[in-house]
C-alpha cells in the first residue's frame, strides 16, 4: 500500500486531538468532584452549626461553622428547632435540628 503525499501527518494530528479531549475530560473531572466535595464540606458545617445552635445559639453554631471552614449566614429559632444556612465558597447548605423530643 503507498502513502500519498497529502496523507503523511494526520496520525499525528488525530492523535493530537485525542490528547487534547482526554485532558479536558481530566479538567472537567476535577471540576466537578471539587464541587462535590465542597458541597458535602458544607452540609457537614451546616449539620454541626445546627446541632450546636440547639445548646448553645449563634455563639456555638458560628463556632462550628467556622471550625468547618463555613460562614454561618442564617440562623432562624422556631421554639425547639434551628435551621442554619452555612456558606462555603459560595456553595449554601442548610440544617435542621431540633432540641425537642
């Protein structure tokens, strides 16, 4: 089989174009398991502010808030229950905990 001319070269640029599209999967990838593990950062940040909210209010939830690597942005008592909104590179996440039966 002979090689023309005007085909010399293409395994090159296919094989280019190959390496191009595994390395963007690899960026997209850990883009997306970055935001996974943020979100859980600060569903974590916001369960843990909430549970501390129920003993010890806003002091407690914003220490544990902080302690998680969060921002306490909302803190709403309904009698026995507290529902936190945490931040956490601008990912929100919120909780509910009750200090009721």
């Amino acid at each position: 089989m002979e090689v023309d001319e005007i085909d010399r070269g293409q395994a090159v640029v296919l094989l280019l174009a190959v390496v191009v599209m595994a390395a963007l999967s690899v960026v997209a990838v850990g883009s997306f398991a970055q935001r996974i593990a943020t979100r859980g950062q600060a569903q974590t940040a916001a369960d843990a502010a909430a549970l501390a909210a129920t003993t010890g209010g806003r002091p407690a939830a914003q220490r544990l808030a902080s302690a998680n690597g969060a921002t306490l942005v909302s803190l709403v008592v309904t009698g026995d229950d507290v529902t936190v909104v945490v931040e956490i590179d601008g990912t929100l996440a919120t909780a509910r905990a009750s200090n009721g039966p």
